[in-house]
C-alpha cells in the first residue's frame, strides 16, 4: 500500500504544471492539495463532506489539511463553498429544465 501512495506522489508531483514547481510552495504541498482538490471533485456533492473526511480520504491529519490552507487565500471550508457554487452554476446554465430547488 505505501508503494502504491508513494507512486501516486510521483505521478502527480511529475504531472503538476510548471508554474506550481516553481512557486514557493514545496512539490510535495502542492500534490497533497491537487489529491484535496481530486478528492473533493468527486465527492462535491456529499453534505458530509468535512476537513476530517478529505483528511483520511487523503491520508493526511487534519492539521496538515489546515496547514496547507494558510498559505491560501481562503480557508478549505471558503473553497468548497467556492467550489460548489462554480459547480452549481455550470449545472444551472448548462441545463435549462433545472431548476434551484
């Protein structure tokens, strides 16, 4: 199993846009928030979606999920809201039988 985490670490740090390599956030920072952004992506819809679930999910602590927040402008909690409403808007104007309810 750590085999298999630690080829993923690879394979997304390889994969990150070079822009992200060279900024001051560490390679290994910017994987654990691409794995974040993944996991939260395929799970957007789920109300119990909770910094304790995406941590374990991600396999990182709570903490760490916070950590790599604060060098953000925006709190994790502030980005799911974020990414939601995106969400919700391309569903809105992509359909026009939906409805807000």
């Amino acid at each position: 199993m750590q085999h298999a985490k630690l080829l993923n670490l690879i394979i997304l740090t390889l994969s990150a846009p070079k822009e992200v390599m060279m900024s001051e956030m560490s390679a290994i920072q910017s994987v654990h928030l691409k794995r974040i952004e993944h996991y939260v992506n395929l799970n957007s819809a789920n109300p119990d979606l909770s910094p304790n679930t995406v941590a374990a999910a991600c396999h990182i602590s709570v903490r760490c999920l916070h950590k790599l927040f604060a060098s953000l402008p925006y709190s994790f909690s502030e980005w799911v809201k974020m990414l939601r409403l995106k969400q919700a808007n391309l569903i809105l104007k992509s359909k026009s039988y939906v409805t807000i309810e």
